[in-house]
C-alpha cells in the first residue's frame, strides 16, 4: 500500500482534480495505521478540502514540474531579484550613520523610553514617623 505524507500530489481513483495532501490522520493509540487522508485543492479560486479513505486515492501522474517553474521566473525577473538581495545585504552591512545627532546609541532608536515601574520604588508616606 502506497504510504502517502503532507505534500504529496494525489487523485482519486475515479478521477478528479489534482489534489495536495494536508494532512494524513492516524489512530489515536496506532501511528502506523492510517484513519484518513485530508486533501486540498481548488475550483477555480476557491480553496476545496476533504477528507478520503486511503484506498480511494493514488500518486498523482507525475508531471514536469521542473519545466513549468522554469517558464514561471524568466531570467530577467531573476535577475532583478537578485538586484534586490544585493542592495538589502549591502543596506545591512553599511555601517551606522555617524553624521546623526548623536541622541541615538548604536543598536537602539533615538526614542527609546525604558520601561517605567507601575509604582514608585520609595514611597514619600512613612508608617513610623521615627523611622529614618
């Protein structure tokens, strides 16, 4: 029997879409045996998801994945991502502006206020009067 896991592309035996394996249910007192197979998949927009005996389903034909993810990012798309990440790694390791007016410690904002506590630590009403 075909041991399926979160991911794999599955259909039902008496055809159907494509569907995604979410989730696969197993006894509460037996890991290894197997209640059900919660798949997803959509019509159109909208976001499908059931629950199948595992014998009503099987691996999904295998289809040229590669070749679509290809077609999906052109190398100019590519290209500009890159662009992108070059320019943030560069931001993140330009060192900190030192021309600023100086209120600011490295690390830390130029509005950092610490936290207050919610009473003070001495209190100006004394119990004993004899006390110093």
């Amino acid at each position: 029997m075909t041991v399926f896991r979160s991911g794999n592309l599955v259909v039902l035996k008496s055809g159907g879409p494509v569907m995604t394996v979410d989730a696969v249910n197993t006894d509460i007192f037996d890991d290894n045996k197997v209640t059900g197979i919660v798949c997803v998949w959509f019509i159109g927009a909208s976001l499908q998801r059931a629950r199948f005996e595992q014998d009503a389903i099987e691996p999904a034909p295998s289809q040229n994945t590669a070749s679509r993810k290809r077609k999906a990012r052109p190398e100019a798309v590519a290209g500009e991502y890159m662009t992108v990440l070059d320019e943030m790694v560069t931001a993140m390791n330009a060192p900190a502006d030192t021309a600023g007016d100086g209120s600011a410690s490295p690390g830390r904002s130029a509005r950092f206020d610490p936290p207050q506590p919610p009473f003070p630590a001495h209190s100006a009403v004394r119990d004993d009067p004899d006390r110093a």
